[in-house]
C-alpha cells in the first residue's frame, strides 16, 4: 500500500509542461550551439603603418602579413656596365609588373586597383637601374625618384591568394612607410586603403602599365654604398 500511495503523490505531467520542456530543450541546444560555433573570420584590410630604411642587399625583407615568414626581399643585381635594385617574390608570392615574365615593377598611385587579371610575377622585378654607358652614368626605371608610390603584391596564404600593396618613397635613401593586404581571399585592393570602408569610398582606377624612363640619379638607389655598385657591375 506504501508503494501504491507513493506512486499516487507523484505528479503527472500535463500536455503543457511537455510542451514547455521540449522548448526549453530546444533553446538550450541552440544557445550550446552558439557558444560552441567558431566565429567567422571578419573581412578587412590588414594595414600596418612603418617607417623603415630599405637597403638593397638582400637583407631588407617585407612581411606583409607579419606572420615572422619573408613574403618578399630587396636585392641588387646586374651585368658588366648595368645594374638593377628591385624586389624578388618568395613563398609562391608575386609581384604587380603589368606582364607576365618579369620586368619592371610598377610604380602605382593611390588608388589603383590591384587584383585578379593584372600581371603578377614570381621573378625578381626591376624597380632602380643604371647603366654606364658612353661614358656617363644614367639611372632609370619606374621608381626614380618615387614619393609615396605602391608596390602591387600578391601573398599566398594558405594556398590561396591575396591582395596587397606596399607604399614607398625614393629620395635620398629608400623608405618604406606602411603596408596592406586583403583578408578575402581573391578580393582585389586599393592601393593606399587602410580599411574596406576607405576602399569603398575612393575612386579607383586600373594601374598603367608604365614604362621605364631616364632621369637623373634618385640618390635612393643603393646611396647605400659603393658596395652595392661594385656589386651590380660583377660579370
């Protein structure tokens, strides 16, 4: 009988308690959910503002997504009476020089595009040059005397590619004064935007492919030492 009667005191459930346990279930597993899901990674532009010495000797390197690996390096290099001062890629990454094989590197304004269908190299690419020739020393090339122009990149990461530019002057001596890239795999960025925002906000336009020219010297190219001369002018 003392079971029977213990057995009677227990409440029944109703129609609506059942009902409000199933809710409560149902919230409890997506609230768990939530918490549990990862957040999606935010799109932004990557901007990191510096201001450094860039020397062409094959020690001055350029991290675009400060990941501690070399993304690209400046070096010299050249033949008899020529030589070059300019940018090699590393990793898989490329460079921004209007074809496909190489070359100068362009020297962009703000607001150029850089993205999908330009002309990226993995080669090394031109950025300063001289020659000694007929007697007299010229320098040439698309960065002469460069202030505040951008270098056109293209880092992988992760195996997939993306956008990103470095700003950069040539006077007395080679300054580096910040750098971007896009979060968005394949999405195309402004050179000179620091934020999506900003990007959106600005006209842009194609970069031209332009082509090298004759000045005199920029002081900025390898000012930086007799070394590097004696270096470019090794058969």
């Amino acid at each position: 009988m003392r079971k029977q009667e213990a057995a009677s005191l227990a409440p029944t459930p109703t129609s609506l308690d059942k009902k409000l346990l199933t809710y409560l279930t149902a919230i409890g597993a997506a609230c768990a959910g939530t918490i549990a899901a990862p957040p999606s990674a935010e799109a932004k532009i990557v901007y990191t503002p510096v201001n450094r010495n860039i020397l062409f000797n094959g020690k001055s390197i350029l991290d675009i997504n400060n990941d501690h690996v070399a993304d690209f390096v400046f070096t010299a290099w050249g033949l008899g009476n020529v030589g070059a001062a300019g940018v090699l890629p590393l990793n898989s990454n490329h460079v921004l020089t209007g074809v496909l094989h190489g070359y100068s590197a362009l020297a962009l304004p703000a607001g150029a595009i850089i993205g999908p269908g330009a002309g990226f190299t993995a080669q090394r690419a031109e950025m300063e040059g001289d020659c000694y020739c007929s007697g007299s020393l010229f320098y040439f090339g698309p960065w002469l005397n460069a202030d505040n122009l951008y270098l056109g990149l293209d880092i992988t990461i992760n195996g997939q590619h993306h956008f990103g530019w470095a700003r950069m002057t040539f006077a007395t001596e080679v300054t580096l004064t910040g750098y971007a890239y896009e979060t968005v795999p394949g999405k195309a960025i402004v050179a000179g935007a620091t934020t999506d925002e900003q990007a959106d906000s600005v006209q842009p336009h194609s970069p031209d492919n332009t082509s090298a020219f004759v000045g005199r010297p920029s002081l900025g190219l390898l000012a930086r030492g007799a070394a590097a001369l004696d270096l470019w002018r090794r058969d």
